[in-house]
C-alpha cells in the first residue's frame, strides 16, 4: 500500500537523498530540508521502496506537503 511522505516543517529541500526504486527502512532520510539554518531529515515511517519523490533541491515546501511516495 502506498503512503505519502510528507514534510513536517516549511523549508527548502537542501538534499534528496532517496531515488525512486530506492529501499529504505523505517527511520531512513528520504530528503533533507533546510529551515533556518538547519537540515532537518525528512524520514521514512516504515520499511519499503520509494515510489516517487515530489520536489527537486531548491524547492520551497510547506508544511504538510508531499515530498514522496512510499510503496
């Protein structure tokens, strides 16, 4: 079943660490935002592969936002 990553604070995506067709495991950075300074990790909620990525670096994304996909 597929499942929405989504970001968790307003940020620009500094980093994407994941590709699609990817497997990453539970807790595994997808794609790392930047906000204030900071690179905060935006991780996997479980095990699988990575479906789709929803933005490019450089990207401003909001809060809530899907940033991928997670079969």
């Amino acid at each position: 079943m597929a499942e929405e990553i989504k970001a968790h604070i307003t940020g620009v995506v500094f980093q994407i660490t994941a590709k699609t067709g990817d497997r990453v495991s539970a807790g595994d950075a997808v794609i790392v935002l930047e906000s204030m300074k900071m690179e905060i990790p935006v991780e996997a909620p479980r095990a699988g592969a990575v479906k789709e990525i929803r933005v490019k670096e450089g990207q401003t994304v909001q809060e809530g936002e899907t940033v991928a996909i997670l079969e």
